[in-house]
C-alpha cells in the first residue's frame, strides 16, 4: 500500500509540473517575443539613423560647420561601427578586417615595403666583410631603422674593431685610451663619485689609525694594526690605501 501512496504522489507531482509549464508558456513565449521585438526595432533605428547621421555631416560639411560633422560622423558610428561611409569620410580605411586611419595605414604599408626591401638588401650582403655591413646600416640609417643599423654597425665593428666613427655612432667614448659604451662611462663616473664619498667618510677615522702607527712601538700602535687588520668594510680600502699604505709599509 505504501508504494501505491508514492507512486500516486509522484504521478500527482509530475501533472503540477506539467500544468505548470502549459500555463506559463503564453506568458514567457510573449516575454520573450517582446524582447525580440525590441531588438529588431533597436537594429532598425540604427541601420535607419547612421545614414541619416552621415547625410546631416555632410550637409555640416557643406555649410562650413566642421564641429556639427565630427559630431554626426561620430555618432553614426556609434551607432553602427561597420557603417562604412561613416567611417570613411572620418579617414579610415579597412585593413585585415580593422579600421584603421588612413595616415596610420599609409605607414604601415611603408614601413612593410621597407623592411621588405631591407631583408634583400640583407640577403644579398655579405656578412663577413665590414664595409659591405656599414653600408647596409648607412642604408638602415637612411631609412629609419635603428634597430637593424645598430645590427649591422656593431657586427661591422666586430669585423673590423678600427673604426672610430663606428664606435661614435654606436655611442662609445674615448676615454684615456680605451673605448667604453655610456653606459659603461656613467657607471664609472658614479664609481668615482661613491669612492670620494667612502674616502671622505672614512678619512677621520684612518687618520687616528695613521697617527697610533706613527708612534714608537706600544700598546696603542699594537691596537690600531688590530683594528686595520680587522676591518671587512669594502668602502675603507680607497681611505686606507691612500693614507695608511706608507706607515703600514715602514712598520711591516
């Protein structure tokens, strides 16, 4: 008897369920027609407006109104971003499925046919002869590709290390005889600058030492090599070298 009750209830339930779903699917059959609807019309009204909004730019155009244009050429295509005529007579063109400014096109197709030129010319030049490699980046040069002059400057330096006009061009500076970058310039000038630092700091201090060194063999003169000998701090060796190294050599 109890598994007739259930099954009785679950039939009772599924009925409920399926009433339900017949009641409520006019309701949601007109719901959803409304939205679509609205889409439709939505989609209509734009496809209506964007040459509707193209005509009254140029109409602006016309009557020397330029502000009046952007703004209508601007909202037709807010409206339909693909709308071709807005786009076009806002200076854009379609490239690989994008619009893109006509000027920013325009360098980009020469920037191809230029690398595109410039990948002959690097097929046909030998890369073993460094005048061959400084004309191609005298060409690079010419044409604005600093990257690949760079390239070609450095491997045409590496063929033949006296050029000192290559060396300027890739930014290097004599400097007592020796070629170094500017970053390699800067960084020693920064050196420099930290060891006059470290030599001021520490002077006061290694002058004491350099006096107790000076004195007749004794306790003091005995703790002042202690401390020298002692010390791991690499910013006291420009202050001890310089002022310590002749006491340290008498008393050695």
């Amino acid at each position: 008897m109890a598994t007739s009750c259930i099954a009785f209830l679950e039939r009772r339930r599924i009925a409920e369920i399926l009433h339900w779903r017949v009641r409520r699917a006019p309701v949601i059959g007109a719901f959803l027609g409304a939205i679509l609807a609205a889409a439709a019309a939505a989609a209509e009204r734009t496809a209506e407006n964007a040459p509707t909004l193209v005509r009254k730019g140029l109409t602006a155009e016309m009557a020397g109104n330029a502000q009046a244009r952007e703004q209508a050429l601007s909202a037709a295509i807010e409206l339909a971003p693909d709308f071709a005529p807005a786009r076009w007579h806002k200076g854009f063109v379609q490239r690989d499925g994008q619009w893109t400014r006509f000027a920013q096109a325009q360098r980009d197709l020469d920037d191809e046919k230029t690398l595109e030129e410039y990948r002959r010319l690097r097929k046909d030049t030998s890369a073993e002869q460094a005048e061959a490699q400084l004309e191609l980046a005298n060409w690079c040069h010419r044409h604005g590709l600093d990257d690949q002059e760079r390239a070609h400057l450095t491997r045409s330096l590496d063929l033949n290390p006296n050029q000192p006009v290559v060396r300027e061009r890739l930014g290097m500076v004599l400097v007592d005889g020796v070629w170094l970058s500017r970053t390699e310039v800067r960084e020693a000038q920064a050196r420099g600058k930290q060891a006059l630092k470290d030599l001021k700091r520490w002077t006061p201090r290694v002058e004491k030492l350099r006096a107790a060194l000076n004195r007749p063999a004794g306790r003091q003169r005995d703790l002042a090599l202690e401390q020298i000998r002692s010390l791991r701090d690499p910013s006291a060796i420009l202050a001890l070298e310089t002022m310590l190294a002749p006491a340290d050599e008498d008393g050695a």
